[in-house]
C-alpha cells in the first residue's frame, strides 16, 4: 500500500514540476524582457543583501572598525614576527619585541611631528598670513582683475565645499567615534585584537574554518589563506610605498626650506596608505605650504620632488627591493578608494583596497575550485597583485 501512495505521490509531483503555466500575457512578452526581469529581480535580492550587511557592519562599527585595523597591522607586521620565530625566538618574546617595535615606531612618528609643528607653528602661521595677503594682491593688480568681494565669494564657497567633504570623511557612517572614549576604546581593543592575532592566529583561524559544514571546509580554508597571502603583500608594498615616499618628499622638503618637513613626512607615510589618492593629497598639500611660505620657484621644485620620488619608487626602488612589479589596476582603485570613504569615511579609504583584494582572490578561488586543483590567477584578473620580474637568461 505504501509503495502505491509513493508512487502516486511522485507522479504527482514530477507532472507538477512538468506543468508549465502559460497565459497569453506571458507569450506576448519578448524573451529579451524576460531574461531582463530574471537578472533585475536577482540584482535586487543581491543587493538587499549587501545593504543589510552595510546596516549590521554600520551597527557594529567600533567592533568592525578596531578588528580590521588590527588584521591591517598584523599583515603589516607579519614579516618581522615570521622572521623573528624563524630566528628561533620564543613565539611570546618575538611578539612582544614585534608589538614594541611597532609602537616605537609609532610614537617616533608622532613626537617628531608634534616637536616640530610646536617650533614652527608662529613662523608658519605669520608666513602664510603674509603669502596669502600677496596673492590676494595680485589677483586684484594682476591681469586678472579681480574685486575683494570676488574673491571673498570663491573663498568661501571653497570652504564651504572643504567643510562638507571634511564632515563627510571625519564623520563618516563607520567613523571609530565622535568621542575621546570611543577613540581610545578602540585603540585599546585594536592592540588586543593584534596580540591575539599574533599569539594564535592559526588556531583563531581553524576554529572559524570548523564553524562551515564540513563538506566546505576546505575551500573556505584555502580561500581564507590565498587572501591573507594577499593581503600581507599589499601590506607589505604599501609600507615600502610609504617609507620611500616619506623619506624622499620629507628630505626634499627640508633641503628646499619649506616648513614642516617632519609632519609632511609623516603625513606622506600615512597618506601612502590609501592608494593613489593619499599620495596625491599630501603631496598636493607639500607643494601649497612651499607656495605659501617659499614662493612659486620652491613650489615648483617641490612638485618635481613629489613626482620624482613616486617614479622613483615605482618604476625602479620597488622592484629593485621586492624583486617584483607591483600592478595596480588603477580605476579599480580608485573607484575601491572612493567608494569606500562614501560609505565609511577616512576608515573606509584605508580599508577599501585591500578589502576589494582580498575579496577578489577569495572569489575567484571559490569561483575556479581552486582546494581542488591549484589556482594561478593572472594579474588580468585580480585588483591588485604582483607579477614577478623577468630575469635575464644568461648565456
């Protein structure tokens, strides 16, 4: 009896699956338009998913915020901690040499910078007072003619513009806190997350890969590893940016005379963080501070230092050192770089590109099977990536 109610049971649903239900709308309606409506519904579905992801991430954002600045700085100092246990160091002496290196740096950093701004903040300020009265001159005596109220209005319509992208950037969506308690709860929270992360990392990591099924274990174990692999190399080719670029526009600043060359250094390291548009702004700002305070001949030269040393370091320092040609698809990027400060502000910028990466690697692993065969992507297909110089063949 049960074999007979089966069986009419699955003939009732295969001629269920096999009905097909066909109104004269639907026959009248193009297939272009149908295939259209297919991927706009599943676009919108997708899309749905990401906003309630943005909305958690936004929800949680003095969580999210000091986790993946800790992961940023643990690729940043995975090197030195690798080559430290490789030296035979006790895993906890080696991070806790790694951990006060790194803060050393960071205070080093930082006591230059507010050394050097306390000794020349009064010259500066009377310098730019001064250079900026003297250009007001000459766009009114100038051949441009302008009237004082003219220039009052692009003036402050030009603030008005810095104020907005200023409040946008500074109070972004994932801003780390409006308050000097949610600042420091932060820092706090990205040191631990960094210690943990260096003290066990591999077990942190093996426990997340046990919370999938088991059948999906190892690709999201090789997924996860390809895109921390990547992600410590842009951690790494960014730091050798920045250093570069910070060395060699602060250096040149100081030979120039232009003030603040230590806090431009600074600012030119932290700016390198955020691709291409870091560079561009901190070396735009070098070059107005020696307009102001130097004049047009020291602005000028200081332009050519800026654009000297970006060559410098990305067609001959770089793959000098890292043995390798760092490919950036720049309009990825950029749109990565300016995307992300819409939605998280400055924390956005700074995270964008290596987000994109990672996710990219992660994608197209999954994407390629690659826990079943290995995976070699090709530069052509990542945001961001490393192509290994051409040796010369030898006779």
């Amino acid at each position: 009896m049960s074999g007979t109610d089966d069986k009419h049971r699955n003939g009732f649903f295969d001629a269920l699956r096999a009905r097909t239900v066909s109104t004269e709308v639907s026959q009248t309606v193009p297939r272009g338009l149908k295939i259209a409506t297919a991927y706009a519904w599943r676009f919108l579905v997708l899309a749905a998913a990401i906003a309630v992801l943005v909305w958690i991430v936004i929800q949680l954002r003095l969580l999210i915020i000091p986790l993946l600045a800790a992961i940023l700085i643990t690729a940043l100092v995975w090197p030195l901690f690798s080559w430290l246990l490789q030296r035979r160091l006790p895993r906890w002496l080696a991070l806790i040499l790694t951990l006060l290196l790194t803060i050393a740096v960071v205070v080093g950093l930082l006591w230059i910078a507010i050394w050097q701004i306390t000794q020349d903040a009064a010259s500066v300020r009377d310098r730019t007072v001064q250079g900026i009265a003297q250009f007001r001159d000459y766009l009114i005596e100038g051949p441009l003619h302008l009237t004082g109220g003219q220039i009052d209005d692009a003036v402050r319509q030009a603030f008005g513009i810095l104020q907005e992208q200023a409040q946008l950037l500074l109070s972004g969506a994932l801003a780390i806190g409006s308050t000097l308690g949610h600042v420091v709860t932060g820092i706090l929270l990205t040191l631990f997350i960094l210690i943990c992360t260096l003290a066990d990392g591999g077990g942190i990591w093996r426990w997340t890969v046990r919370l999938f099924p088991v059948r999906a274990r190892s690709a999201v174990d090789g997924a996860g590893r390809a895109g921390w692999r990547t992600v410590i190399n842009y951690a790494r080719t960014q730091l050798l940016v920045a250093t570069i670029d910070a060395i060699g526009i602060g250096l040149g600043a100081a030979l120039l005379g232009v003030p603040l060359a230590a806090p431009i250094g600074v600012l030119v390291f932290l700016g390198a963080f955020v691709p291409f548009v870091g560079a561009v702004l901190t070396g735009a700002l070098a070059v107005f501070l020696a307009l102001v305070y130097n004049g047009p001949w020291i602005a000028l030269w200081m332009l050519v230092i800026v654009l000297g040393v970006q060559q410098l370091e990305g067609h001959v320092l770089q793959p000098l050192l890292m043995g390798s040609a760092v490919k950036v698809h720049p309009l990825a990027v950029v749109l990565a770089v300016a995307g992300g400060a819409m939605v998280a502000g400055i924390a956005g910028a700074v995270f964008a590109v290596p987000l994109a990466a990672f996710v990219n690697v992660v994608w197209l692993y999954l994407s390629r099977r690659g826990w079943e065969q290995p995976v070699d992507p090709g530069p052509d297909d990542l945001i961001w990536s490393t192509v290994p110089r051409r040796r010369r063949m030898t006779a």
